[in-house]
C-alpha cells in the first residue's frame, strides 16, 4: 500500500508539471495532513482493514519523540478511534479514544534510541506494531 501511495503522489506530480489534470479513482487509505504538527515527518505506517483508514508514526528529529495519529478514509457519523503509542517495554500506553468523524490523536512519546509499540482503531478494526522505528 505504502508503495501505492508514493506512485499516487508521483502520478500527481507529473500531472501538474505537465499541465494536465488527472482524474482517478479515490486514493486508498487517508493521506497524513501534518496533524502531529510541523518537524514530524511520516515514518510508517498502518493501513486499517476494509478501506477505513490508516495508522501514522511519525518522528521529529529535533525533539525526539513520536507522535501517532489515527485518520479515518471517509469521515462521517462519529464512531469509535484510537491512536496509542509507548516506548517499547513500557507497561501503560499513551492513547487518545473517543467517538470522533475524522481522526485520533496525535498522541507522543519520547523514545530517541528506543523502539516504539504503535496502533490504531477505527469501528471494530484495529492494528498494533510491536519493537518498530529503532533509534
């Protein structure tokens, strides 16, 4: 899906610098928005099952921590998300949950020269990595 995504935004690009406009179907998982905010670049990511959205990590180099945000492909009535994240081999996560329309989070941990455990939740669908991001 990652490898997708990165032709969809190439695909964009051509268009445009060619002038022309490209008409295609919807993407297929949510595209990050900077929820997390500025200096946080997208380092994986979680495509949730059934087109209902997908998971972010991000990381920001000048502080060191991670932030996870949950985004939903097709905003609509509110329904269960999560975004979690913590230091791997910490005992409790730092989470935001809630009834939301477009997404969770961002939610941060710092964890420079750790690995990190991150997830997400949209309805009843829900992924979790374990001892990712190392570093």
């Amino acid at each position: 899906m990652r490898i997708s995504k990165i032709a969809a935004l190439g695909i964009a690009t051509v268009a445009v610098t060619a002038g022309t406009v490209a008409v295609g179907a919807p993407a297929q998982a949510a595209l990050y928005g900077g929820q997390c905010g500025s200096g946080y670049g997208v380092v994986n990511l979680i495509d949730l099952p059934d087109n209902r959205g997908t998971v972010y990590l991000t990381y920001s180099s000048s502080s060191g921590r991670n932030c996870v945000v949950t985004l939903r492909e097709n905003p609509g009535a509110a329904t269960l998300m999560e975004a979690y994240v913590r230091r791997s081999g910490a005992s409790s996560w730092i989470k935001d949950s809630g009834n939301f329309t477009t997404y969770a989070g961002p939610v941060y941990v710092s964890a420079a020269g750790a690995c990190v455990d991150w997830g997400g939740t949209i309805g009843t669908a829900s992924k979790t990595r374990y001892g990712t991001n190392c570093g």
